[in-house]
C-alpha cells in the first residue's frame, strides 16, 4: 500500500456528502458539502488519492463508481471507525473518521460487492421478509372472519 498518498474520507448520506482531505501527516487540508452529482466530478480532478468509506449499504454502489476514476477506495467496517470519531456524530466529523481509519494500513477492509450478487441477496431478503409476514396476515384474516 503506497503510504505517500492522500487521504479523502468521505461520509455517504442521503442527498448530501460530506469530504474531508487530509495531507500526508495527517492534517486535515479541507472539508467540503457536495451532492451525490457533484462528487464523481471532483473525485476525476484530484490527483491519485486513497479514499476512505463506512461500510453501509449504499458504499457498495459508492466504491464502484469512484473505483472508476482511478483512485484506491477502502471501505472500513464502521466498528473500525467509530474510534476515530471525535465528539458527538454528525456527517462531517464520520468523514473525518473515514479519512483517519483510511491512514491506518492495518485495519481491515471490506471488500466491495459486484451488481450480481448484491441484486440477489436483496431478492432474498426480500422473499424472507414475505415468508415472515405471512403467518401474520393469515392470522389477521382469520380474526377478521371470526369478528
């Protein structure tokens, strides 16, 4: 792993990102508040970087896409970057810590998932919660009938 790149740490929210940069020593350079169609631009001017990721559902999608401009991205479980969060949560300071666990080469990663299987697993959690739900709609009924 080439230690002498930089670190952008970047919080994946609902409508609006978070990105915080950090230098080689560690210093945190900027912070910016992007939309989701403004951080593919900006990821394909900077120069070669390391991008940190909490790991969360949309991180997959989040990896591929920034994956395809160039840079190195590392999604860390969020377990591996509470730790670094500095005071009470918020979307700026989860960046911060994105970008602080992003420095640490021992951490462990994980890996991002193709389409494919990330379609299927949602057709089967999807098919469990409606094999789940049915005894309950059927009992349902079958009070409504007794009533």
């Amino acid at each position: 792993m080439n230690q002498e790149r930089p670190v952008r740490g970047i919080d994946i929210a609902k409508r609006i990102l978070h990105a915080v940069g950090r230098e080689n020593r560690g210093q945190v350079v900027y912070r910016k508040r992007l939309s989701r169609h403004d951080l593919i631009p900006l990821i394909g001017k900077l120069p070669p970087v390391r991008i940190g990721l909490e790991a969360c559902g949309g991180a997959h999608d989040g990896a591929r896409r920034l994956r395809a401009d160039g840079p190195e991205v590392k999604r860390r479980a969020p377990q591996c970057v509470q730790p670094y969060v500095k005071s009470n949560n918020n979307d700026r300071r989860d960046a911060e810590a994105s970008a602080a666990a992003g420095t640490r080469p021992t951490r462990r990663c994980v890996p991002a998932q193709d389409v494919a299987p990330q379609d299927s697993q949602a057709l089967h959690r999807v098919r469990e919660r409606l094999i789940g739900e049915r005894p309950a709609l059927v009992q349902e009924g079958h009070g409504l009938l007794h009533e």
